[in-house]
C-alpha cells in the first residue's frame, strides 16, 4: 500500500513538475538577461489561466489553441511594459525594478478583475484518464505535462539554432562584448523580457490545464513564491535549470508526502511546504548559484 | 418694495423647509442608524461577501421601508448602510473598522467574513466598546477571549456536520468509516473537531482525518492517502476554492466515496456551474436555504416573535440590491437576519449605545426568514439550526433534516464515472 501511494505521488509529482518547471522559465529567463526580478510573476501566469478559460468557455475551443495565442499575448504585454517601463529603469537601483514589476501584476490583477470579476471560476475539459496500475492519471494533466516538455524543448532549441538565440546568449555572457561585436543589446533585451513574459503566460495555460479551477485574478501569489524557490534551485539565471528545478521540486512536494505522513503526529501537507523552502535555504548555503548555472 | 418681497419669499421657503424637516411622522427630522461593513467584495472571500452585502442591503430596505424604521421612544430612525471592499484581507479590515468607527461614525460594524477576518476585527471594536455583529465568522474561539461586543447571527463551527452525520446514521446505519479533511484555518480545524467529536459520540469509525493548508493548489497526495482509507464517505473543505479543487480532483482519480459534503463551497451554486455534473450528488451543510420553512406562522407556534420580510419577499429585495442576477444563498441570509437582529436589539435597548444594545441582544430571541435566533452569554449563536443540501439533477435540494425536507438524500451518489456518461443524483 505504502509502495502504491508513493509511486502514484511520484508520477503525480513528475506530471506537476514539468508545469512548474516551464512556469518558472520566464523568471529565469528575464533575471538571466536583464538582472530583472519580476516580483509580478504569479500575475502573468494567471493572466494565461484567462485565456484558456476565454477559449474553452467562450470559444468552446480546446486548450492547445490557448498555448500559442496565450504567448503571442504575453509577447506583447512583454513589449509594452518593457517599453513603458523597464527600458527606463535598467541602470536604476533594483528596488526600482521589483516596485516595477509588481506594480504590472497588480495592473494585471485589476484589468482581470474588471473583465471576469473576481470570482473563482474553473471548467471541466474531459479527455478521459491514463491508468498505470497504481494509479489513473487524468490526460488533460498529461497534456499539460507533455505541452510544457514542447515549450521546454522549443525554447532550447531557438536558443541553440538562431541568431537571436545566440545573441542572447552573447548578453547574457557579456553584454559589453556583445555590444562590441555588433549585437543589438536594447533589442535584446526587449526581446528577452517580451519573451519571458509570453512564456510565462504560455505556462498559465499548461497550469488551467493541470488545474482548471480556483481560476481568479488573485491566483498568482502561490506561483510566484514557488517560482522564486524552483528558479533558484535550478539556477536563478537558468531557464534549463528553471525546468529541471521544477520537475524535482513537484517530485519533492508530492513524493514527500507519503513518507511524511508515516510519521505519526505531522500533519505531512503543512510539512512539505516547509520541507521545499528548507530545501532552498540548503542549496542556497551549499551551492548560492542554484544547482544549474546560467547558460 | 422688491426687496421687501424677496425677504418674505425667503423666510416663507425657510418656514417651509423647517415645517418639513421637523413635523411629525416625515421621518427625516430623525438621524440615522448607521451600520458600517468592511465587506469583502474582492479577493478570497468575493462570492460569500458580495452575497452578504446583498442579504443586508435587502434587509436594511426592509427596515426603512416595510417596517418603517427602527423605534426609540416613539420617533423612528432610518438604517443606513456604508460599506467599504476590504478585498478579504486582513490589515484592510482592521483600518477600514477605525475608519468607519472614527471617520464615519457608524453605530454598528458588521464583521467582514470568515472567522480570520473576524477575529482580526475584533480588538478594534472592543477597544472602541462598539457593537460588533458576526454574520460569518463560526469558529467558536471567537468567543472564547473574553470580547464583550461581539455577537454571532451564523452557527457555530462545531455544529456544521452534525446534520450530515445524524443523515447517515439513520438513513445507512451500516457505513461507519469515515474520512476528515479540511483546510489548515480557524474555522475549517473547529468544524473538523467537532466533526470528529459527533462522529464518535454516533459510533462511526474515523478512519482518516488530515488538514490540509490555505491556497492549496493540488490535493492528489493527500487524496491518494484517504482513497487508501477506504472510507465510506467523506466530510471535509474549509472554503469554496478549496472545496471546487476537492470534488474536481477526487473525480480526476476518480475516487468515489457513497457520501461527499463539503463546507462552505458545495452550498454555492458556482460550484456546480464549475463542476458540472460532478458535483451530482455532493452535500453541504447550510445555515438557510431557499425553500426552508420559517414563517410568521412557526414563530407561533414556538411562541417567538417574528421580525422581516417573509422568504419571497427577502429573495425578491435581494435581487432588487444586487447587479447581477443573483440567488441568495445562506451567507445572504444570516447577513441579512443580523440586520434584523440589531434593529430589534436597538428598539429594545432604545438607543444605539452599544453597552446598551449588546446587553439587549443577549436577552433577544426571535424568529425570521433564517430561523431561530438567540445568543449565549458569551454571543455565540445558540438559536439557529441548520440544513443540509445536495446536488440534485443540477438543483440544490434540502435532504436534512427531515422536517425541512423538499427531497429525499440519494445515497448512495452516482461514481464519477457514472456521472461523467450523464448520471445525475435523482432520489428513487
């Protein structure tokens, strides 16, 4: 029985994890680029949990379209707020950035909130469920899991086979040098946050389709404190390592689970939150770059 | 001679005016009775506090207009009602109370929902000695520190699954394995001790029992342990988000149990409308519920007095004081009766003094749309009992207790597999 409980929190915990793990990509992806902690994070994903809710709901669409529209939405926001506010504020103090940046999560909480309301809404995308013995998986869940592998891998290869990947790479290695060399560093960067952002709200769709209830605009907080502690456990610069940070911090909070609730007198929920931020102060004092570097 | 007529024209419109904010039976020489609300109308709490503004927005109509004011020493006052969004948050109830104690001057604050938030509200009521009215906080360790100014119109935690659990005993004497899991908070752990307290008294067998935190996001592993259990049937939520992630999550694994009653979500008709036809079948216990049966009437006949409108008429204000098309449900309700509840301690008390009305209050008893009211020495509600509903055919039915019945309990409910190929809980 012990064995079956924990082998089903496992293959829950992997399935979790890839969806943590593209959620967090964005976060990496604009700290690695720009030294930009986006402290509005959670806004973004929930931003992306709306559209699906629009195209299943109000389209009668399935939630795979939302993935691209999703991104292409998150690109332009990405754009609009690196250009209104951002570009003006990199060689300002941080504290001007993280004041920035949670100003457009609570920006984006109140637009929400003024379209949906802020009631809590959610919809039922029936697609049947995978049975492994030990468990039943649902397959939205599964989708959502693969989708995210998809962004993982599609992301790696646009940084690994085009020029502005490489570019980008070049910043982020030394945007002095980059600059000498002819690269477009402004360009970049706008590029950088718009794409970071697309990604993030990208993954809010990944996210409406492990969990497509609780949708309301005051969803994020949770995600951006998760982020913050898997971007910094794959490497705060990373976004592979984002990825890899995810999937062992879902494997961590759902497999721990079972072996906590084995002994007797912890309530093994509560613990487990403690357990992944304890987690983080650890790898922080052992190994402060995360345990990928930025690449 | 212009000049001469102009000042008569004045001083005869000034008359006027006077004749008319000071004669008799106008009611608007009177000053008004203000109630002052750190609503919650965003954030966590939006569905239950848009629905309890609308309950008091309904009574208060009622008050000024069917009932014509509340009365002390023969003159009648106005209620009036200002209401500020304190977005479920805890420090914004706590600034919009002395806000509306120091600023605005109100009379009467009205909790804003949930036993944190009123727990949090409480100091700065007392410190000011102002009447304090808790339509939803239920934890009984509101009243259990010694506030002098609190009283509660909403029952107490401990007695939420009483009903689903008497329903039970009776109506499937054999199934005694029960499994508990509510949210980490104040109010979802009391329900739960109680819960767990009446389940034991009643023989049933307390096969799991976990807590599970606030904003959770995934329940699986917790699921996965109870599924291990094997329980009978499950009891359990904290509040409505966490409810819709219960029910949605046990259908994904589908685990099925022949009971489900969730606190504080499955009563609200979001939850179907989330959940659609998995939600067939899953129970919540309820203070009030369209269809109960409390009329002027059964007031009689307990030989308490009856105040407000009767329920048509309570639906019908509400719809009226609400944007959308909205139904009323229990939160509605219990916001609604502690209007009620404060104009007739008012009209006793005759004053708005709060010493006065709190001591009042204490010796209150009546009955309205909600049903029995009464408070203990300490506020706690002792006077009000409550129901129990169940999704039926994508209706709310009232299944306990018996005497309040519209329909029979379907025990046990449909799997979710039946459910997902179209089975809906019908009684036989």
């Amino acid at each position: 029985m012990f064995g079956e409980q924990l082998l089903s929190n496992l293959a829950q915990g992997i399935v979790l994890g890839c969806v943590y793990g593209v959620a967090t990509m964005g976060l990496s992806l604009i700290f690695g680029v720009l030294k930009v902690v986006n402290v509005g994070h959670g806004a973004f994903i929930m931003v992306g949990c709306f559209v699906t809710l629009f195209f299943f709901n109000s389209l009668g669409m399935s939630p795979f379209v939302a993935i691209p529209a999703a991104f292409l939405l998150g690109l332009g926001i990405g754009y609009v707020f690196y250009y209104s506010a951002i570009r003006r504020l990199l060689k300002a103090p941080e504290l001007s950035t993280l004041l920035a940046t949670f100003y457009m999560g609570v920006i984006l909480q109140e637009v929400v909130k003024l379209i949906y309301g802020s009631e809590y809404r959610g919809f039922r995308w029936k697609v049947g469920s995978l049975s492994l013995g030990f468990t039943s998986l649902p397959m939205a869940k599964l989708y959502a899991a693969l989708g995210s592998i998809a962004v993982a891998l599609i992301l790696y290869a646009w940084f690994r086979k085009t020029r502005a990947g490489t570019a980008m790479r070049a910043v982020v290695e030394d945007d002095e040098g980059a600059r000498v060399c002819g690269v477009n560093v402004g360009g970049v960067y706008a590029m950088s946050f718009a794409l970071g952002i697309g990604l993030t709200v990208a993954s809010g769709v990944m996210l409406a389709m492990f969990l497509p209830v609780g949708i309301n605009p005051y969803m994020g907080a949770e995600y951006t404190l998760k982020a913050f502690v898997i971007a910094v456990l794959g490497g705060l610069a990373s976004p592979y390592g984002a990825f890899f940070g995810g999937l062992i911090f879902g494997i961590i909070e759902n497999g721990s689970y079972t072996f906590l609730a084995a002994i007797p007198g912890v309530e093994p929920f509560g613990m487990t939150r403690f357990l992944s931020f304890a987690m983080l102060l650890i790898i922080l004092l052992i190994r402060p770059t995360g345990l990928l570097r930025a690449k | 001679m212009m000049k001469h007529v102009a000042e008569r024209c004045l001083a005869a419109l000034l008359a006027g005016l006077c004749l008319l904010l000071f004669a008799p039976g106008t009611g608007l020489a009177q000053s008004s009775i203000v109630i002052g609300h750190p609503a919650c109308l965003s954030g966590k709490y939006a569905k239950a506090g848009e629905q309890a503004v609308g309950g008091i927005k309904a009574c208060v109509q009622w008050v000024n207009q069917e009932y014509g004011g509340i009365s002390i020493d023969g003159e009648k006052h106005k209620l009036e009602y200002k209401v500020y969004d304190s977005e479920s948050k805890k420090e914004s109830v706590t600034s919009l109370i002395g806000r509306l104690i120091t600023v605005d001057k109100v009379d009467v604050v009205f909790s804003a929902y949930s036993s944190g938030l009123t727990l949090r509200g409480a100091p700065i009521t007392e410190s000011h000695n102002m009447l304090y009215m808790d339509h939803g906080g239920a934890n009984n360790k509101i009243f259990e520190q010694g506030f002098d100014y609190v009283v509660q119109t909403i029952g107490p935690a401990t007695s939420y699954h009483k009903g689903t659990l008497d329903m039970i005993k009776q109506i499937a004497p054999e199934d005694k394995r029960v499994a508990l899991a509510y949210e980490d908070s104040e109010f979802a752990r009391m329900v739960m001790e109680g819960a767990e307290n009446y389940a034991e008294e009643l023989g049933f067998n307390v096969v799991f029992k976990r807590t599970y935190p606030s904003g959770v996001n995934d329940l699986t592993p917790l699921l996965n342990a109870m599924k291990a259990a094997d329980p009978d049937f499950v009891l359990g939520g904290g509040h409505y988000e966490d409810g819709q992630l219960f029910c949605s999550q046990m259908a994904d694994m589908d685990f099925n149990v022949k009971a489900l009653s969730l606190i504080a979500s499955a009563t609200l008709p979001a939850f179907y409308e989330a959940l659609g036809t998995n939600a067939e079948g899953v129970m919540g216990p309820s203070h009030w519920e369209m269809g109960v049966t409390f009329s002027e009437e059964s007031a009689k006949e307990k030989g308490l007095p009856w105040i407000g409108p009767s329920q048509e008429e309570f639906i019908s204000l509400f719809k009226e004081n609400t944007d959308k098309n909205m139904k009323p449900d229990y939160h509605a309700a219990e916001a609604g009766a502690q209007v009620l509840a404060y104009a007739l301690g008012v009209e006793k008390a005759g004053s708005t003094d709060s010493d006065k009305v709190r001591k009042a209050l204490g010796d209150l008893e009546f009955m309205s749309f909600y049903g029995g009211w009464d408070v203990n020495e300490n506020g706690m509600q002792v006077g009000h009992t409550m129901v129990n509903i169940q999704w039926q055919d994508s209706k709310r039915a009232l299944v306990w207790p018996e005497s309040a019945q519209t329909s029979k309990p379907v025990y046990p409910m449909p799997t979710f597999q039946e459910k997902d190929q179209g089975a809906v809980a019908v009684p036989e």
